[in-house]
C-alpha cells in the first residue's frame, strides 16, 4: 500500500517497528528503510535487493546525539555534522562496543555509516521510530536508485509493506560518502558535497 505519511506517518512507524520494509523518500534518492537493530529484518532487505551480504548498509537517524550512542565522537566528525547535516553526507565512523545494532549492518566489521537525511517527512520517521534505520537506496543492487514512489513500487510490488509519498527527490543523487580514520579521511564516493567542501571545513 501506499502511505501519504504527512498524514499518517504513524503506519509507516508501525511498520518499521513490525519488522516490515518500508520505502520512503530522502533529498537524494528513495531508500527502503528497516530497524536497525532486527536482523531478521536487515536480512530481508538485504534479499529484497539482491545485496551482497558483505556490503555495509548506512544507517539514519533524526537527531546527531542519536550518532554517538553507536560511533566514536570526534571534533572533525562534529564540525561536518554541524555543517552538513541534515544533508547528503554519509560519515563513516568508528563503532562504539555494544551497540545492539543487528551485526549484519556492517558485516561484523567495526565502523558504521550515519546520515540525517534533508526531507521533512522521513525526519518525522526517524524521530518517531527513535531507533537507527538502516536505509539503502530503492534498487535492486548494481542497478539505478528510485527517485519518485513511482519508480520504488515497480521495482519492489508487494513486496515493501508500506511505499511513503514524499514526491521527486530534489537532488537525484547519491550521497557522499567519507570515512574518518585516525590515519585521515578517506572519500568512498563524491557526491552533491564535494572533496573541495570538505576540505574547507577541516582545513
């Protein structure tokens, strides 16, 4: 089914905390959205997609306090937060002990991938659902992301539970996506916020 969450953003909640897949819309392209922290349903989407177990999911989360009860602070990750969230930049950061995140997220690997997404009704998720959602982009894998529910419900049919309406996405493009080592940064993808941007906040 499809629901128009500026008006009943609680299905869209209840789905998520059912276990079930949802789509909803970000500034960049339509993910499929599963809690976080059910690895029965981080598996079903990793199956839904066609993914690769061994390839990480990002997560996201409505508020940056949220970030640092699961990854490591640090000054350089705070300044791009404050400058760039929310928006299209995903920051890979060290994972805190204990998260009781599903270890499928990240392939029991020890870094984890945050973003708060720059779309008003997905924020209203996120901050309902109060838990991390891991988020990846509305394709089957290898293939182009959604950009409009259109485009997400021919791809998936019946097999997301609940399709959010948020209209065209306004960016049309991937995320960027930055690692934060003690060694540096390194650039896993560059997208609407460029190298260049980067490097002027951290001098």
């Amino acid at each position: 089914m499809t629901v128009d969450a500026s008006q009943n953003i609680p299905s869209a909640v209840a789905a998520l905390k059912n276990g079930d897949i949802i789509a909803l819309p970000t500034e960049t392209v339509y993910g499929l959205a599963a809690d976080a922290t059910n690895s029965t349903a981080v598996e079903h989407l990793f199956k839904l997609k066609h993914r690769p177990l061994d390839r990480a999911l990002s997560l996201q989360v409505a508020a940056v306090d949220q970030i640092w009860q699961y990854a490591e602070k640090s000054e350089a990750a705070e300044k791009l937060a404050d400058t760039f969230w929310p928006g299209p930049l995903t920051l890979v950061l060290p994972q805190l002990p204990g998260t009781g995140l599903s270890p499928l997220v990240n392939n029991n690997g020890n870094t984890l991938g945050f973003r708060i997404p720059d779309h008003t009704l997905t924020l209203q998720i996120l901050k309902q659902v109060d838990i991390p959602l891991v988020v990846p982009s509305a394709n089957l894998y290898g293939q182009q992301p959604a950009t409009t529910v259109t485009q997400a419900r021919d791809i998936f049919g019946q097999s997301v539970s609940v399709y959010v309406d948020g209209g065209a996405c306004t960016l049309a493009e991937a995320s960027t996506v930055l690692e934060l080592t003690p060694e540096g940064l390194v650039l896993w993808r560059e997208g609407t916020i460029t190298k260049q941007q980067i490097q002027d906040i951290l001098g």
